[in-house]
C-alpha cells in the first residue's frame, strides 16, 4: 500500500466543518421537495477536499483565520487533507455540549457545532464527525505522539491539538474547572467507526486477544502475504502481521505499554507506571491472565489497527525500557524505518510540531520540543539495534 492509498483511506467519509469557504468550485447538488416544488440546493461531494489543488486547499485553510494553528506555506506532506481539516475543526468549533465519561474522570467527550447536525443525547451512537475527546492536563504527550505517527508514516492515531477551551453559560457541563482556567489540554477527534467489542474490557477493545494468543498471531505470521501453515493455531484477529509491527514499534518509542503489556511486566523497576503499584504487576506470575487492552480497529476494515491512549512515559530511563513491547515481532514497515535512518526525525518532528502553536508555547518552544525529541532519538537507537539482533524484517507496508 503506497502513500497515497494511506491518505485516502484517512480521509474517507470526511464531512468538514462549517467554516468560512473560500472555495467556490466543484458544486453538486441536493435536491429537496418542498410544497410539492423540487428544489436543487448547491453542496460540494462528499471527497471535495480531494478535487481541488494545493492551493485552493491551502486557501481554504487560510478562511479559518485561526491563529493556534499555522500549516505554513507548505502543508507538511505527512499530514493529510483530513488530517488537516480535523485539526481545524479541534481548534477552532464552537462547543455545543459536553458529556462526562464513566469511568473515565480525566476524560470529557465533546460535541462541536458542525451547523447541521441535530442534537446529540447520545455520545457513541450519534457523533459523525463532529465530536473530540478533551483529555486531562498530564495527557498532552498525546498531541507529540500523533505527530510522531505521522511523521513516521504510521497513520494510526488520531488528530490532536492542543486547545484552552471555553463553553458557553448556556452549555450545560459537570465540570467547571478545566473550561474556565485557561489551560491548555489535549483534544483528539472521535473516530465513530471504531469497533466496540468482546468480552474483556468491552468498551477499550474491538476484540478479545490474550497475550499467548498475541504471540501465535506473531509467531505464525496471520493476515499476512508470508502466513505460515498451521494445524495447531486458529487466527484470532483479522489483523495484518505488519500492524502489530507498527504498534509495537510505536509503543516502544513513546514507553506505551498498556497495549501490549497492560501489566507492566516487562519493566524490571517502578518509574512512575500505575500498574506497578495497584497489583496489576501481580499479575505478571501467570501469563495465562494476561490481555491486551486498547487494541482497536475500524467497523469497516478489522484489518488494521487504530491507536489511542497514546501519551506513553516520556521520562522512562533507557536502562529500563520495556523491551516486552516488541517480544515476538517479526517484521516492521519499511517506511518508518527509512524515516528512523535518515537522521531527518528532528527536523521533520519539529517542522510538524511547529504547526500547533498552543503546543509548542506549552513547551517552552523549539529548546523544550528538541528535549522531547531527545528521548526519542535515544529509543531510535536501542529500537534499531533490537531489530538488528533479532533478524526482524523490514518489509513494505502492506
């Protein structure tokens, strides 16, 4: 699959956000009875921010006048039209209601004025593309990890930006404090076509994966053009081989381990993980208790894996990295690794990071985003050499 494939599947189904259009071209049109006279009113189709030039999208994005966002003169390449879009709707829609999220107290789910959307009583079943997950002040690597996604040509998170969001005295909302005090956290987009289900952790899950079953879908090479013939083991997941590559890749430069090792057996000392100190690292005696958790995909393609719950330990020293993160992987994609040797992360990081101001004024700018960068070159380079000792193949993405 080449890059453009990755873009179009990123931005199907978009609907953009009502905003100042200063693109005029491509018009259809919807047609609607009223008193028994047809009307035509002038849309533009569904994939219109796919039909006009670089310019003219890059006019488009001027009409937004948002001044906590600025693409540059050049979009980055490794950010999609969509990715674009999304972006701006974060930063800049107005909000129409927040709901409280059970179970989850640092997380508020919110709804954005799209101008056509009817009123939404119900989070998970009626958001289209109108709806973001604001996320607490101690989750904004989130936005850095979506950047690096990108950069690495991963695609596999969802936009974030960082945002100081206010809501109106007319929205009715639980929670005063963090919409009244002026600081900036993290809001990534809701993907309504993510899949919910299982039994284990249904609402964090599309699907049921022990970690032994985990290792047979490595070790046998499911769902991909290499799978190995296997009388004794039934594929678990429609998951492709090169996807848990990509996560497992991702999760080891960020110290995300609550994928792929929720217990946190793989960290040999306690650095600040939750799970080494709530009895969950008990759990690390008997492997046949051992899940993945936050292990998601698309209703529409169970193929491919969508990343959230990205913000990962930035402090995490290198002599005790979680190298569980990557047991039993066998191949990662071409793509990323290209990017990892080229010696052209940091410039690529800090160009893309760059584009969120609010982000990059909350870190202090270029000397803070270069110690964040810092961290990753120094796990670029353990991940390298582990693939190199390992024999682990670099394939293209497929």
């Amino acid at each position: 699959m080449d890059e453009n494939d990755e873009r179009r599947d990123r931005d199907k189904e978009f609907v953009e956000p009502i905003k100042v259009d200063p693109f005029k071209g491509n018009i259809h049109q919807r047609h609607v009875v009223k008193n028994d006279i047809d009307i035509a009113i002038p849309t533009k189709p569904p994939n219109w921010w796919e039909l006009i030039s670089n310019e003219e999208f890059h006019h488009y994005i001027k009409g937004f006048i948002n001044e906590d966002l600025d693409f540059g003169d050049v979009i980055p390449g490794w950010l999609s039209r969509s990715d674009v879009l999304r972006m701006e709707m974060l930063s800049t829609s107005e909000v129409v209601h927040v709901f409280d999220m059970v179970d989850h107290d640092r997380l508020r789910l919110i709804v954005f004025d799209d101008g056509k959307s009817d009123k939404i009583d119900d989070f998970e079943t009626d958001c289209r593309e109108q709806c973001g997950v604001q996320k607490s002040l101690f989750d904004w690597y989130e936005i850095f990890a979506f950047h690096l996604d990108r950069v690495l040509e991963i695609n596999r998170s969802l936009p974030a930006v960082a945002r100081v969001l206010e809501v109106k005295e007319s929205v009715q909302f639980m929670d005063s404090e963090r919409f009244q005090d002026r600081k900036p956290r993290p809001l990534i987009w809701w993907d309504p076509n993510i899949q919910h289900g299982g039994e284990f952790m249904r609402s964090q899950n599309s699907l049921d994966l022990s970690f032994i079953d985990y290792q047979n879908e490595l070790k046998y090479r499911c769902n991909s053009p290499n799978e190995e013939e296997h009388a004794s083991y039934v594929c678990q997941s429609h998951v492709k081989n090169i996807e848990w590559g990509k996560l497992a890749m991702f999760d080891f430069l960020l110290q995300v381990h609550d994928r792929l090792d929720r217990n946190c057996c793989g960290y040999d000392v306690d650095e600040g993980e939750f799970c080494m100190v709530n009895g969950m690292h008990d759990v690390c005696d008997d492997i046949d208790k051992q899940y993945l958790v936050h292990i998601m995909t698309r209703k529409g393609d169970p193929s491919r894996l969508v990343f959230i719950d990205n913000a990962g330990n930035r402090k995490r020293s290198l002599k005790h990295l979680n190298f569980r993160l990557l047991e039993g992987i066998t191949e990662v994609p071409k793509e990323s690794i290209e990017v990892l040797r080229s010696g052209k992360l940091r410039g690529k990081l800090l160009q893309s990071l760059r584009v969120d101001k609010i982000f990059w004024k909350a870190v202090t700018g270029e000397d803070g985003a270069n110690k964040l960068i810092d961290s990753i070159e120094d796990r670029v380079r353990h991940l390298l050499d582990y693939i190199e000792q390992y024999d682990i193949k670099v394939v293209p993405n497929y």
